[in-house]
C-alpha cells in the first residue's frame, strides 16, 4: 500500500542522490589524517558551502535561516549522503547545532542576525564553554565566574573538553554571576569572542592522537553586556536548550552512518579468514552479524519514533536519552567486533581521517573513540537517571538547587 507522501519523498530522495553523487568529494579520506590543521579547516569550509550551494548544509535550521526541511526528508539527506561516506562537518558541529539552537532560542534579533548567516557562510567556528574540572556531569557545580563591570563582564576561569576550541571564532559559554544564589540559579549565559584578550587555548592529545579536545584558561576576559544570551542567571534553563541539539535530531546522521559501517563489517567478514576458510561462514561470527545488524535496525526504528515524537510535541523528550545511550553502547560493540575480525592489521593504523564519522573502517581507533561518547553529550550515567525518572517513573535523586 502507498502511504500519501511516499511519492513525493522519493523524488526528493532521486534529487538528494543525484546531487550528493556529483558533489561529494572523491578521496578526501586520504588526504586529511588526525590532524585539524589550516588546510584541514579549510576544506571543512569549502564542503560546508558546497552543502550549502545545494541547500544540505542546515537541513533542520527553519526555512528563514537557510533550512526548512521536514524531519523525514533531513532522514533522507543523512542517509544519502551516508551511503557515499561524506565528510561530516564536524569544525561546524557546535555552530550548525548548539550555536543555532540557543541563537533561535534566547538569542536577540541583532545576535542572530549577527551570526547565523556568518555560520552558513563558513566565516564562523564555534566551541562549547561548558565543562570544568570538577563540574562535568555535575555541570552545575562550575566555578568560573563572570563580574560586571560598566559594560562589560569580567570572564575568570577554566573551562576544558571543549571540541574544535583551537580554531573556533566564537564560544558557548557558561559562567557563575552570581556565587551566592543556589548553583542553578546563579549561572547566566555569553558568547565569547575568542579573540578576545587573556584566551589560553590548549590542546588535550587524544589516545587516538588526535587533539579535538581542548582546555581553555580565561584570565580577566572582557565581554560586552550585548553579547549575554537571554536573561542574567537564566544560563542552566538556556543550556537544556544547547544539550537538547546533541541529544537530538543529531543523533539520525549517526545512526544513519552506523548502517554504513554495518555493512563495511560484512564485507570484512567475507575477507577475513578463519581456519583459511571465510570468517563469514563461521557460525559464531554470523550470529554475531545477525546480532548487530538487528540493534542497528532497532536504533533506526526508535529514531523514527523520536521524529513521530518531534513531529507530534515539536521537541524531543526522554528518548533523546534511551537513543543516545543505546547508540553510544552499541557503536562500542560494533567497534570492537571489528577490530576482533580486522586482527593486527588494525593496530598498526595510526591516524583516522579527522572528517570522518565515528565508523571510518579504522577499526582500532574508532573502539578507542567510541568511548567518548559514553561521557559526550551528558554521561550515559546521567542518562540513565533521565530515563528511569520520566520513563519508569522510579523517584527523583535529590537535587541541590
């Protein structure tokens, strides 16, 4: 039976196909290894405007600001462009996501206008300015401060894990103004200028030797009082709305990207050998196939049930919480099968391409970068709270406000 819309998604999903095998680049995984340098940066630049030149770059930004797709036809863009390994974009993650949902969300007219079409354009890099030492999870607990001062508040601190920090343009930032309210009451919301004086970015070497991750050391840092998103002491309130993009809509292209790889481990499992006969005809290694590719069915499917959700209550609810722990654990399983067919081969790869997904066929090094999405994005521990308190109903942890 033909569903009414089917046919009009398929000729959208012939018209994503047909641009994505003309545009898509050739090659470029051999080309960028594990470090973000200058000419890494820009070709990020260049594919964003690529995607943008077809109207793909923002596919879930609103139609004003350069998107406007329904929730199932940016389901197609990501499987489309998936199915051909693009390159992700992701220098642009923080601005294309958290940067726009807070922007569209709290931020003024003049501060939208400011910077979104400077985001779409590849002229702005954004960061996150979240976490501290001894305030990750407990995100509430951090300690830099911000004092006003005339026009401007004072910026002191430490802030670290922040992605992309080294060649980011502008800052997500959190900062307590006001010590003596309880911890969420006290914390307000800036975007900084990371130009500005007295900005220490350090790079954190990752054990896939990458340096994504960065420490930022803010020291008397000056922001002017138009660049406070949203109401002094609203800043926890707002940063619900900037995890939420993580937690949510995103999490398709990853699912998406993770049937990929389903099928690069198929074909992995038909060139290993095991006895000298195919690793494929194994019956422990088949079950294990038939195992995976039936959770990567289930990931997909509860995905569209968090785009019936979105599309019925217009945000994402507890399920942004049960998907992101359901596809952080099995992206480690289906890593580390990998490497157990892929064998001493995958030790001895030393650098994944930087724009790639976290499935690149590098086997060894996706396992060891699986791991951070179990603390990305609100640790799965975390997580689980989210889960049994509006899911199963179980009671509330105590929660120092």
């Amino acid at each position: 039976m033909t569903v009414p819309g089917d046919d009009k998604l398929a000729a959208f999903r012939a018209k994503v196909r047909a641009w994505a095998e003309d545009h898509v680049p050739v090659g470029w995984e051999d080309q960028y290894g594990a470090t973000a340098d200058a000419e890494y940066i820009d070709f990020q630049r260049s594919w964003l405007r690529e995607l943008r030149g077809g109207g793909y770059a923002a596919a879930h930004w609103s139609k004003e600001w350069g998107g406007g797709y329904s929730l199932s036809e940016q389901v197609v863009i990501f499987e489309e462009l998936s199915r051909l390994n693009a390159p992700r974009l992701r220098s642009f993650f923080v601005a294309l996501h958290h940067a726009y949902a807070t922007l569209t969300h709290a931020g003024t007219a003049e501060q939208q206008r400011r910077h979104l079409p400077a985001i779409l354009n590849g002229d702005e890099i954004w960061c996150q300015g979240f976490s501290e030492p001894g305030a990750g999870s407990d995100l509430a607990s951090l300690r830099t401060r911000a004092v006003r001062d005339g026009d401007y508040y004072i910026v002191n601190g430490q802030k670290i894990w922040s992605s992309g920090a080294r060649h980011a343009d502008w800052c997500l930032l959190l900062a307590r103004t006001d010590p003596t309210a309880p911890k969420r009451r006290g914390i307000s919301y800036f975007l900084l200028d990371m130009r500005t004086p007295g900005i220490d970015v350090r790079p954190i070497r990752q054990a896939t030797g990458a340096a994504e991750f960065n420490e930022m050391f803010l020291t008397d840092v000056a922001i002017p009082v138009e660049n406070l998103i949203g109401a002094e002491y609203d800043g926890w309130r707002i940063a619900q709305t900037t995890l939420s993009a993580e937690r949510g809509i995103t999490i398709l292209e990853l699912a998406e990207r993770m049937s990929v790889a389903m099928t690069w481990l198929v074909d992995l499992a038909r060139e290993a050998r095991i006895g000298g006969r195919p690793a494929i005809e194994d019956p422990t290694i088949r079950e294990q196939l038939v195992t995976h590719q039936t959770e990567v069915g289930i990931l997909r499917r509860l995905c569209r049930q968090m785009i019936a959700d979105i599309e019925r209550r217009g945000g994402t609810g507890p399920e942004a919480s049960i998907v992101k722990v359901f596809y952080s654990e099995l992206l480690q399983r289906l890593m580390n099968f990998g490497v157990s067919l892929a064998g001493l081969a995958t030790h001895r790869n030393g650098a994944k391409p930087v724009s790639a997904g976290y499935e690149s066929g590098n086997w060894m090094l996706d396992y060891v970068d699986s791991w951070s999405w179990i603390t990305g994005g609100g640790t799965n521990e975390i997580q689980r709270s989210v889960i049994g308190e509006r899911v199963l109903g179980l009671p509330r942890e105590p929660v120092t406000q």
